[in-house]
C-alpha cells in the first residue's frame, strides 16, 4: 500500500523538541556512543578482517604444509632411489625406464666411437630381429602407460644394438640364422666394427655403456661382452649362439609390481547445505527461515582404474542434513475491562450515580523465538568419472562429475507449510514424509587430493558440490532444490 | 536545509557541523521517534544513538540517492526499531482467523479522524500494530519490505496492518459514542 500523505500529516506535524533532547543536553552522549561505534566499528572490522585473515592464513599453511610434505618426499626419497622397491608406482618406473635409456645412450655414446641405438621389437610370430635395419629411438616407450610398458618389458625385446657407419657388422648380423635369433629374443648384443679396436678396448667401452643401465636387465650383456673373442679372431656363428643361449638361461627375471585397478574407500565428513526454497510465499518465507546448517556424512566408496589417468566410482553415501527453523512467536490476549466511569447527580432525585463510559483495553504480549532443529536423512548412489593427474608417485589429484541418485529415508522436525494454500497463509507444521519427493537425482562435481601412503593403502580429502536437479519438495507449491558442499576425508585400499 | 559545507564538517567530525545538524533535523527525528516510542527516557536513547549513528555513517550518505532527511529518517526508523526489538517491546500476532476487511473504506474513515484523534487512537494502540501501521501508511513501506525491517513474514505484516485497522475502528467508533454521550 502507498503512503497515506493525509495520515502522514497528522502523524508527522514536526513536534517541538523536549528540552532534555536540546543539543546542550545531548552532545555529551552522542560523543561518547560515537566514540563507542568507532572503536566497536574497528574491533568489528578487526574481526571480520581477522576471520577473512584467518581463512587465508589457514589456507596458505594448508598449501605451505602440502607444498612442504610433497618437497621432503621427493627429496627423501628420490624415484631413482626406489627403483627396487614394490611400493614404487609404475608411472615412476616408466619415467626412469626412459631417463635411464636416454642416459645409458648418451654415455655409451661420449665413451666410445660406437653409435649406440635402441629398439623395442614387437613380440610377433616371426621375428626377425631387425638388425638389419638402422633403428631409431622408440619414442613410444615415453609415452607408455604403465601396463603397456610392463608388457613391452615382459615380452618384447630391448635390445640395444651398436652400429656404425661401416656394413661389416650389419652385413654380418644379417647373415644370422633367423631362427637362432628369433628364438631367444630377449637378448642385448653388443658388438663392435671397428678393424682396429681391441679386445679390452671393446670390452672397456662397451662396459660403460652397460654399467649405466639396470645391471640386472644387462647382467646378461655384460657376461657376454666379457667373453668377447679377439678381435682378431673371427667371429663364428656358433660362438654368437652358444653365447645367446647362456646368456638366455641367466638372464635374471624381472618382476614388476601389477598395476591395482580397484580400490575400495571409506569417507566421512562434514556438509553444508542450503534448502533453496523457491516460488510462492511458501517458498520465500522457508527461504528466510529456514536455513541449513553444519551437517555431516558417510560414504563408501568403490573405484576402478580405466586408465592411468582415468577412473570410474560409485558407491553409497548416508548424510544426515540439518537446518535450522527460525522464527518469533507472539501471543498477545487483549482483556476488556469496563473501568471508566462518570459520576453524575441525578436531576431528579439529586442522588448521584455512575455510568460506564469506556471500556478500557488491558494487552498482554507474550513473545519468544522459537527454534526447531530438522533433519532430512538421505541415501544416495553416485556415480562419477575422475580425471587423476600425478603430481608424484606419492600424491595426486583428481576432479570428477557425475550423476547421484538418492532416495529420503527419514524427516524430522517442523518446517513452514500452508494453512490455507487459497489465501497463502502459513504456519509451522510437522514435516511428513508424504509433502516430499522419495527419489532425488542430483548432478555433482568433486575435487580430491590423494596422498598414496604405500602401494595398497591411500588417504584422500575430497570436496564435492550436489546440486539436485529434482525437486525434494512433491508439491506444486514451491520448490526446493538443495545444493550439498561434502568435505569427506577417505581410507583407501587399492587391489 | 543541510548544506554540503554542514555535512562535510560532520565527516571531519567538526562539532560546530554536528551542532548544526543535530538542531536542524532533531525535530524530524524526534517526530519520527515519538511515534514509535512513547517513554522520554526511551525517546531519548533512541535520539542519542540515531545521531550517533548518521555521525559515524556519514560517509555513506550520497546525495544523488535521495534527500539528507530521507536518509536520516530511515536511520531514525531502524534505531526506533531495534530499540523496540532488543527490549522485547516488539511483538507481532499470528492470526488464526482473519476476518475480511476493506481496508480502504477504513482508510477512508481513518482519514476523517483530526490530528489529535489519530494521534490519540496511535499513541495507545498495541506497539506490534503500531509498528506495522506506521511502516506501511506513513512512511510508505510495502510489507515485504516490512517483513525484512521486522524480521516477520509479509502475510504476518499483512494481517497486523488489517488488526491495527481494525483496533483503530473499534477506537474511533468508541471515541464518537464518548463525543455523543458526552
């Protein structure tokens, strides 16, 4: 309703200011609630500065302790120190696979006038070895996932073969038996073409070549080189094979960790939620009185691993959402009493005697805030893909999306609700099962960071936002569709 | 009129401008005030921290947005009413039955009433109806933006405006039964 100017007048006639209001009179305690406003206005804007530092600061020793834990780590333990460990990653393994291929290449290289080369030749049914071909780094290798590179490590063969410009060497290989190559294909040969290399020579250089790669996978080349024979002397066919063939038999056997694809997690953690009532008087007044608050919930967790940097979960979470109902309620009774009276002399008589003349209104206010504490308990399923990236073999993160469908178990509490829906008059009701929706579908987006304690077991905190696309709420009357924030901190057990 | 010169002086919390301000629209205020507090101690509070309040808030005062005294109106206003909140003299009704009213027929008749009649019938009305009547047909308010000064709900603002009409027909048809007999 507009202003009512003709009431406004009559209300608003400018009254004369009291004595005991004058400036001389007020001036003193103006001052002094000034002087109190501003130091309370610096002690407030202290403490909201102080709470906004504070989250700052938190944040910034959150990120200064990550950042420190992850530095010690690498630092303690460096992925070269772990190559024998099984609790070393696979990406780990792959990433010094090839720092020590391009370094055993290099220093093979400075040490010795042989051109040293790498191939990885596919395990197919008729292998011919390829040493009749100048080969080029396999750039495949860097960019190997850890299960292709585990089966290129178990079944093709590595071989690290030395060349030069000249064609006896190759000429010579070429005219191998196919066979007798093909069948122990897992073998290094190192040879050398020069006319007027020695024996040590060979020996010596080609040692640092080999030295600097895993002394286990070459053990093999190295018992081979040793019983090079002179130079001088030619190099049969027989001997090459009889070599191979020891060489095959103590080749040492290799075993790498398997990658675990599943992991099983158990989560809990506090939530925030809002209700985001919508629509209607309905829907504006429980907006404004009714409030999520600080609420809590568990998951279990199952994940398989599609890919290094791929993964698929779901599992099943309980949360028990709470909020709080806000409101004041007043009572007031208004007792009328007929107590005024006026004295009269009766005329006639000249006796006197009393009339009522008004009733007098005595109003009784009764008034207190009123607080009810809901709780909505839900159940749900989610399903979310994650993209993994690898920070270091010991931590890494993920971000993932995906669907989550729920179902309401349990309501508790009083909430706002209809008392006549035609004329939209509210009032608190008891919540009921029936006003709401069973089923619930939300969509969701999470955040984790996984700090992987050993090779089975890892700690996750993960940061989830729900955002439910269905309506919680069955009537037409308004809507309410909660957004969830889960921060959970998970056990995980990889398998 | 409160010149530039008088609100600048105030910013620097120069006590010459303060004076000057408070002696220019303390009358306003003090209108304002007695309408919704009716004890002088009460008044008095209420007066103190309101210019307390446009003292130490001067700065966000912008003249484009309105009038100096629409600003400290509204000041005025939010102290009066946080004074009545905090000493619990603020009480609203949640009616079970409403009656249907034609509210402007009772305007209408509201209207008729002199300066002294209303002033009467407002000055003894209950202070939760009081509130609403005042937010809404005096200074202009629509009952959601009263619902959020009041922290109550529209439909409550609705139904005290329809209750403080009501209460004051009751009082004016009793004030001309008094004039008759009279």
């Amino acid at each position: 309703m507009a202003k009512n100017l003709h009431i406004k007048n009559k209300i608003r006639e400018e009254a004369k200011l009291p004595p005991s209001m004058s400036w001389d009179a007020m001036e003193g305690k103006i001052a002094t609630r000034l002087n109190e406003l501003e130091g309370t206005a610096q002690a407030k804007g202290n403490t909201s500065n102080f709470a906004k530092r504070s989250l700052l600061v938190l944040l910034l020793l959150l990120v200064v302790a990550g950042s420190a834990t992850l530095y010690y780590f690498i630092q303690k333990n460096p992925i070269e120190n772990h190559s024998d460990t099984p609790s070393q990653s696979h990406q780990a393994i792959a990433q010094k696979q090839e720092k020590e291929h391009s370094l055993t290449l290099e220093k093979a290289e400075k040490n010795t006038p042989i051109k040293f080369e790498e191939k990885i030749i596919p395990p197919q049914k008729d292998n011919n070895v390829l040493l009749d071909k100048r080969g080029t780094i396999n750039k495949q290798i860097k960019k190997a996932s850890p299960k292709s590179l585990n089966n290129k490590l178990n079944k093709n063969t590595n071989t690290f073969v030395a060349v030069d410009d000249s064609k006896t060497t190759l000429d010579y290989l070429s005219a191998f038996d196919e066979k007798t190559i093909s069948s122990s294909p897992t073998q290094q040969v190192f040879v050398e073409s020069q006319g007027n290399a020695t024996e040590q020579n060979l020996i010596d250089k080609n040692i640092v070549a080999v030295e600097s790669a895993d002394k286990r996978k070459l053990l093999s080349t190295q018992n081979l080189l040793l019983n090079f024979p002179p130079i001088e002397n030619t190099i049969d066919e027989t001997w090459i094979t009889d070599k191979l063939n020891e060489a095959a038999i103590s080749k040492p056997n290799i075993d790498l960790p398997t990658v675990p694809k599943w992991s099983l997690g158990l989560y809990s953690g506090a939530t925030l939620w809002q209700l985001n009532a919508k629509g209607s008087t309905l829907g504006d007044e429980k907006a404004q009185f009714e409030k999520g608050i600080f609420s809590y919930g568990a998951s279990a967790k199952i994940d398989y691993k599609l890919h290094s940097k791929w993964s698929l979960s779901t599992g099943l979470e309980w949360q028990s959402l709470q909020s709080k109902l806000d409101y004041y309620n007043e009572k007031d009774s208004i007792v009328t009493r007929n107590i005024l009276t006026q004295q009269f002399v009766s005329p006639i008589t000249g006796n006197p005697y009393s009339e009522v003349r008004q009733d007098v209104e005595l109003v009784g206010i009764a008034w207190k805030e009123v607080i009810h504490y809901n709780n909505y308990q839900m159940l749900s399923i989610p399903v979310v893909i994650n993209r993994h990236f690898h920070f270091s073999n010991k931590w890494n993160a993920s971000i993932g999306t995906g669907l989550q469908y729920g179902r309401l178990l349990k309501l508790e509490g009083r909430s706002l609700g209809y008392k006549n829906v035609a004329e939209e008059i509210t009032d608190i009701v008891d919540l009921q099962k029936d006003n709401f929706s069973k089923n619930q579908v939300a969509v969701l987006a999470q955040i984790s960071l996984n700090y992987q304690i050993n090779q089975y077991w890892s700690l996750t905190f993960s940061n989830r936002i729900n955002q439910n696309l269905s309506n919680l709420n069955n009537t037409d009357t308004h809507t309410l569709r909660p957004s969830i924030m889960s921060n959970y901190l998970g056990l995980n057990y990889h398998f | 009129m409160i010149t530039n010169k008088v609100i600048k002086g105030c910013l620097a919390k120069e006590r010459w401008a303060m004076q000057q301000c408070y002696e220019q629209c303390a009358p306003y205020v003090f209108t304002i005030i007695k309408n919704y507090i009716y004890n002088e101690t009460d008044q008095q509070d209420v007066m103190q921290e309101t210019f307390a309040q446009v003292f130490y808030s001067i700065q966000n005062y912008d003249s484009n947005k309105g009038k100096f005294k629409s600003w400290i109106s509204q000041i005025a206003i939010n102290q009066a009413i946080n004074f009545l909140r905090k000493n619990k003299k603020l009480s609203f009704l949640v009616p079970l039955n409403e009656e249907a009213l034609d509210i402007k027929e009772e305007i209408t008749k509201i209207e008729r009433l002199d300066k002294i009649q209303l002033n009467q019938c407002i000055e003894i009305m209950p202070i939760g109806y009081r509130t609403v009547f005042l937010l809404n047909l005096v200074e202009g308010y629509t009952h959601d933006e009263i619902a959020q000064i009041l922290k109550i709900t529209a439909q409550t603002s609705r139904s005290q405006l329809s209750r403080a009409i009501k209460w004051l027909r009751k009082h004016i048809q009793q004030h001309q039964k008094t004039l008759t007999y009279g």
